[in-house]
C-alpha cells in the first residue's frame, strides 16, 4: 500500500476488466501492492497461460506478471468480491463488453476507467458509457497521463491523475496505486481529463505523419504545440479547465504520445506517412490505435457541440487528421495545408477568442 497514505478499514480485492497492455500494467500496479488482483478477460485458454506462466502470451510476452495476479473469463468469478474495479477496455468495445457483465458487477462498487477516446456511435465519453451501462448509483473515476504500459511493468518512474467528482474515491485510489515509482495526482474535472486523453492520440497521428514524410523536428515540435491549442480550445468549450489540458492529462500526455518511441498513435501516423493504407497498418497488428476511430469522432462531436462560423479553421489539426483517414486528402497534401493556414497572432486570451469569433 502507498507509504503517503492509511490502508482502508476492509480488505481490497482489485477487478482489472480487460486483457490488453494497458490492462496488464495496471494489474501489475496494484498486485504490486500486495492487493489481490483479478484480470477478466475474454478467453480462459489465455487466461490459463496467465495463471500458469505469469505472463500473457500475446500482449508484452517477456514482462512476468506478479503472482497477485490471477485471471479468468468469468465474470461472476472476477467481479463478485471486488472492492474496486478498472476498466481497461477500449473505448470502441467498452460498452459491448459492459453490457455482457454489467450484471455480475456488485451494486455501490467504484470504478476507474482508463479508457481514453470518444465511442463513434454515441459521440460520447467514458464517463457517459459507463453512467449509460452500470447506472448512476455508484461513483466513477478516470485515469489518464503520460503512461506508456511497459514503462510501468519495468518499474520506471511514472506520474497519473485521476479524476473524479467524488474526491474521496479518487484518494483512495490514489493511495491503492501509488508507490515510489508511480505517482498519481487527482483532480475533480473529469471532462479536462477525458478531453486530454482523447485529444492527444489524434494529436499523435498527425505527429507520427510529420515523423513519416520527414519533415524534421522544427515541423513536429510546432504541430504538436498548435494541437495542444485546439485541445485547449475544445476544453474551454465543453467546461474543462485550463490547468487540467496544460497538466498530465493534457499536454503531459500528448508529449509521451506524440514523441514516445512506444506510442501506438504516433507509430500508427509514421506508418501512414511513409505511404501506407489504412488496410494494410490495421492487418499488420493486434493493438488498437485508439485514435483513429476517436479521430472521426472528434469532428462529429465538435460540429454537434462547438457553436460558430468554420470550425476547420478553429481545429484545423483535427479536422484534417480525420479527412487523411477518410481518405479526403492525403498526408502530404494535409499537412501542406496546415502550413498554409492563415497567420494570425500566437498568443491570445482564449476565452475572448473564442467568445467574439464565434
């Protein structure tokens, strides 16, 4: 248990739904903290290679599990005696995955999500998916920051936050996952944090593009700065605060995802630039790249929810990001395009901006 706080007065028995990297990093977390741990999962013959080998055989092969760790594909089995569970499940698949074990999930048990995008059908977050699925009578929190899954299972250092609108949770789970090498910070403005994680990985897609036609860092350095502005902009419109984008959620997390040599997005974008169809980066691997479907999303939610007049030209990194993966304009063609907006004045108040510009 974390040395900065007290343990809680009942024994703690973690679920961690889901069996991707994520998933296993952070079950690797909490085991770590001597607190029993139980990854559910979709196949019981993989969760036998678990339990058996200690490691998952597809996801970070060569990383050893803790012995805290045990996994299943039953969800009775998993959920039942939870005191807390985590929700790692991509966003796409979250709320199909929810609704096949919603029942088994006990009434008043928290959950932690660190799901991060925007679900393509509903234009919704995490926050509304969960809400939609387990109901309002219980509270949630939401995990996000520059947290690379083999970074934590190595023990290197790594700093979170948590938000939630019940503080309370988001301490005490703060001191469930904290230790020396993993930090987390909490905060009560969820939407800032959701945004951040959503943004950041359309953000990296453009970076990795960059990456790939080699335009250089000057190039890089300047996109990934003036999409930290449109996630700023998008914030401010939807009630997020300006501290939350400019902290680990936000900028610290578009800076891992956008220059991390393991940054799925960022490899996903690099791939595209190079001259890659979709087709074929999505049949050469097994991890999701969040952002692309978040990408499409991003546009329908900001159209829908964002008031005024061209709104490509206020978001213009993430309205091109989707045209490239719809097939619109190329990367070349795209990024050559932001090279030419307009110039206009670089630092501004954003509140008057948006205000008056609408």
């Amino acid at each position: 248990m974390s040395s900065g706080g007290s343990p809680p007065p009942y024994p703690v028995r973690v679920a961690v739904i889901g069996g991707g990297n994520f998933a296993l990093a952070l079950a690797t977390v909490v085991a770590r903290q001597n607190i029993p741990t139980t990854l559910l999962i979709r196949s019981q013959e993989t969760a036998d290679v678990i339990n058996r080998e200690h490691r998952h055989p597809t996801y970070m092969s060569d990383v050893k599990l803790p012995k805290m760790v045990r996994a299943t594909a039953d969800p009775e089995s998993a959920l039942s005696d939870a005191t807390y569970i985590i929700h790692a499940v991509p966003v796409q698949y979250s709320r199909q995955f929810l609704d096949k074990v919603k029942n088994y999930v006990p009434a008043g048990v928290p959950v932690l999500s660190a799901s991060k995008g925007i679900e393509t059908t509903s234009l919704g977050f995490m926050a509304d998916i969960l809400k939609e699925c387990l109901g309002e009578d219980r509270s949630y929190a939401f995990l996000s920051g520059p947290s690379f899954a083999r970074e934590i299972c190595e023990g290197v250092a790594t700093a979170v936050v948590i938000a939630s609108e019940d503080l309370l949770l988001a301490d005490d789970l703060a001191d469930i996952l904290s230790s020396e090498n993993f930090r987390v910070f909490t905060t009560k403005d969820v939407i800032g944090v959701e945004i951040g994680g959503a943004v950041k990985n359309v953000i990296a897609l453009a970076a990795g593009m960059c990456e790939g036609l080699g335009l250089g860092t000057n190039a890089m350095s300047g996109l990934v700065t003036r999409g930290c502005a449109e996630m700023r902009r998008l914030g401010l419109a939807l009630g997020a605060r300006p501290s939350t984008l400019s902290g680990l959620s936000g900028v610290g997390d578009t800076f891992g995802t956008c220059f991390g040599p393991l940054s799925r997005n960022r490899k996903f974008g690099y791939r595209l630039g190079k001259g890659e169809t979709m087709e074929e980066i999505l049949a050469s691997t097994t991890e999701v790249a969040e952002g692309v479907e978040t990408s499409k999303a991003l546009v329908k939610m900001i159209k829908a929810r964002c008031k005024g007049y061209r709104l490509d030209l206020k978001f213009p990194i993430l309205f091109g990001v989707a045209d490239i993966l719809e097939g619109k304009q190329t990367p070349e063609d795209g990024l050559k395009g932001l090279m030419n907006m307009p110039m206009r004045m670089e630092s501004f108040d954003e509140r008057t901006w948006y205000t008056y510009r609408n």
